[in-house]
C-alpha cells in the first residue's frame, strides 16, 4: 500500500485490498503503531483527523484452510501497511531562556543570555525571534530557533517575540512572548522627551513631569522631589499648593499657582534595587505669558490659550463698535449739513437739482425735476391752472396772480400736495419741502423748479 498525506480536521477513509480465497473463512482488523485494534472492517475510517493520527497503519487478514487430501487445518495471516502523515500548523511549545525561565526574565547587567524557540508543526516551520518588531534571527523550515545576547544591557530589556508559521496556518502566524528585564541603574525613558526648562505664567499652574526607562524592576521604582536652593535641598510633599502624583514609572509634580518664588531648580531622585539617577529641573516664573511650547509640560497650555483667544476677540469686537458708532456720526453730521444748505440756499439748491435724479421724497410721490412734473402713476403732467394743463410746448405759464408770463420759474401743485406735513431728505439728491415754507393759500404749494 502507499503512504498518504492529510490535512488536521479532514476525514480519512481507506480499503484494506483484499482477494478473496477458496474457502472463504477469514477475519479481518486493522492496527495502528502499538497493536492498537483499530477496525474489524475492511475499511479504516478516521473522522476528524488529528496529529496524533500521524503514524504507521496495517491491515492483517487471517484465514483458515484445510489443504486437499490433509487433515491438518492451517492457519495463514497476510498483512499491508502504510504511513498516514497528518499535516496540521504551526504552534509554539516553548519561549525559553538557557535556565527555561518563560514569561518574566530578570537578568543582571552584562549577562549572557540565551533565548530559544520550539515549535510543533507539519510540514516545517519558518521560525523568527524579534524584539521591538525587529527580527534578531530567523530560520526556515525548521522546528528550533536560538538566539543569544551577549552582554545584556539595559536597552536590551524589552519583550522578545517567537513568531512561526507553515501553509496550514494560513497567514495567522503563532506568536509567543518572552519579557525581560535587566538589573541596571535607572535612567531616563528614551520614547518620552523630558522638559528640563519649565516656563509658567505668574499665578498660573505650573507642572514638572519626569518618566523612567521601562526596563526598571516592576513596583520598585521610587521618585523623591527636592527644592534647591543654593547647595541645600529641601524634600518636597503635598501641601496647599504643590500636588506630588506617581503612576508606575512617571512622576510629576504640579504648583496650583506659582509666584516668582517658586522659580529655582527641582531635583527629582529616582531609585531602583539597582541604584539611583536624578533629573534637574528648571522652574521659570515670568509676569507675561509664555511663548505657546516654552513651558514644556506645564499643564496651563490650555488656560494660556485661551486667554490669549478671548482678548483677540474681544479686541476685535471693540474695534468694531468704535467703526461703526464713528461711521453713523459722520453719516449724520454730512445730512445735518445739507439740510441746513438746503433750508438756507434753496436758489442754489434747485440750480444743481437739473444735472440730478431725484428719488423718494420721505415714504411720498417721486418729484423727477425736469422740464416735466409726474403724477402719483408716474404719467407726465404739466402744472395744472385750474381745469388746464399746460404741456411743454406751451410758451406761456400761469403765475400766482393770475398773470401770463414767459416760462415763469414758478408752477402749481394740486392741493392735494398740501397734506404733506414735511417732505424730508435722506441724501443730497433730493429736495426738502418743509410746510412752514408753504404758501398760504389753501389750494396750491409753490414750488420752484429750475427748467
């Protein structure tokens, strides 16, 4: 029989290939490796098939016959084999370092150390250890990777990963971690830049904020802040105004208002099982605002922001006030002005009057000053003379008393004019009739029109 190859989780069924004989008495069973009974039937069937199926399988046939002419009865037994090889993915057994330390590793400055990769897989893995998502070493086809670090250093303390994989995990690689920590001094952290010159606005919140590398002892870091003054420190607690927080590895303290006192250096000491470091900081005060980014991680940012934005505002908004109050005064000092030109020099009122339009008079009719006078429909009129009305073709006008006289500069309105209490103007292009100028007849206004 041949070998066969299967996927993990398929079903396998096979037919042991027997003939069969004169007589036909015989049994039949198939084994697996071990004599493990694993059918009576011509046909192993395996459901579900999974790496513990990956062996060596046979079929026996046993018969009984009685040779012609014998009377001994024989006992035969025939047999076929074949390997059954499972093909399943890629897992990870073991993470290990070179004392089987898994998960958490603490290692001491300048070790050696040697981390190691088993995997279970069929076929081969392709096998790679990383640490910050970097390959250190990779291998292909392979169950066993090993990678050594030589002289550890604290920027070797991190999380390593083993990742491996074959066709039959179908891009969903397995992964494994392995952290560790190296017993060194502390120091700072390198993936957050630490502000060592703070500036604060005078009475304004003013914070200082240190983080520690991650590769420190876990739970054994300590943070102690001092004031200096000169060459004598002074340690530093919460009280009314200065507010101490420590998470883990970052450690901050906040002044709720500074004044020009609080400025100086602060000295934070930080310690671990290893040793201790210490970061200065420099505390500037100032009356003004600081420039946006030169107080570091002070926490007013915020409130700076927004003051400077509320007084640009408001800048603007009175700006605008102080434009527009302006502009109205001017507006109405201009029409005070004509007005009185007007009331006081109607002569050289209406002689500029024929080179204009003229537009509303107040809400009332529009006047047009020109060779013609138009009604309420805007129809062309001449002045009216009782029953009469005089065209522009006329040569003569009637004046007030009733005499002929050439184009007289004077016409007369219907009385019906003479309800307009007092016909304003908005604009110098427009003429202003007021009723205590008003003829005193009850049946006509003048009004003098320049032709």
């Amino acid at each position: 029989m041949k070998n066969y190859s299967v996927a993990e989780g398929s079903t396998f069924r096979i037919l042991c290939p027997v003939l069969p004989g004169n007589p036909t008495s015989q049994t039949l069973q198939w084994k697996s490796e071990g004599n493990y009974t694993m059918a009576t039937t011509a046909v192993l069937s395996i459901s579900n098939v999974s790496r513990e199926n990956n062996m060596m399988y046979i079929c026996i046939l046993t018969y009984m016959m009685k040779p012609t002419g014998s009377d001994i009865e024989e006992v035969g037994e025939v047999s076929k084999t074949f390997y059954l090889r499972v093909l399943y993915r890629t897992i990870i057994t073991k993470f290990t370092t070179n004392d089987l330390q898994t998960g958490t590793v603490v290692v001491s400055y300048y070790d050696t150390v040697q981390l190691t990769c088993v995997v279970d897989s069929n076929p081969d893995s392709n096998i790679s250890i990383l640490f910050n998502e970097t390959i250190l070493e990779q291998t292909a086809k392979s169950k066993r990777l090993t990678f050594n670090m030589k002289k550890a250093d604290c920027s070797n303390a991190g999380v390593y990963t083993c990742i491996g994989g074959n066709e039959y995990n179908y891009g969903n690689m397995a992964r494994a971690n392995l952290t560790v920590f190296v017993k060194c001094k502390p120091r700072p952290s390198v993936v957050l830049r630490q502000i060592q010159t703070v500036k604060s606005a005078l009475n304004m919140p003013a914070k200082l904020t240190f983080t520690a590398a991650s590769y420190l002892d876990p739970g054994k870091t300590s943070f102690i802040w001092m004031r200096q003054r000169g060459l004598t420190l002074m340690p530093l607690d919460d009280d009314k105004n200065i507010i101490i927080t420590t998470i883990g590895l970052q450690s901050s303290l906040t002044i709720i208002s500074a004044t020009h006192t609080d400025s100086g250096n602060y000295l934070l000491i930080y310690k671990n099982s290893v040793g201790s470091s210490n970061f200065t900081f420099k505390l500037m005060v100032t009356a003004s605002l600081p420039r946006p980014g030169a107080y570091g991680d002070s926490s007013n940012t915020g409130a700076f922001v927004a003051v400077g934005v509320g007084t640009f505002v408001t800048t603007l908004i009175i700006v605008g006030i102080v434009f527009i109050v302006n502009r109205r005064l001017r507006r109405r000092s201009t029409l005070s002005t004509q007005s009185h030109a007007v009331e006081t020099h109607p002569d050289k009122q209406t002689t500029n009057a024929n080179t204009k339009d003229y537009h509303n008079i107040n809400e009332y009719e529009l006047i047009q000053v020109s060779k013609d006078v138009t009604d309420r429909k805007g129809n062309v009129v001449g002045c009216q003379t009782g029953t009469s009305t005089e065209t522009d073709s006329s040569m003569q006008y009637e004046s007030i008393d009733n005499s002929k006289k050439d184009r007289n500069q004077y016409c007369q309105l219907p009385a019906t004019r003479e309800s307009q209490t007092n016909v304003a103007s908005e604009t110098t292009d427009q003429i202003i009739l007021d009723n205590d100028k008003s003829n005193s007849s009850s049946e006509y206004i003048n009004m003098r029109i320049q032709m």
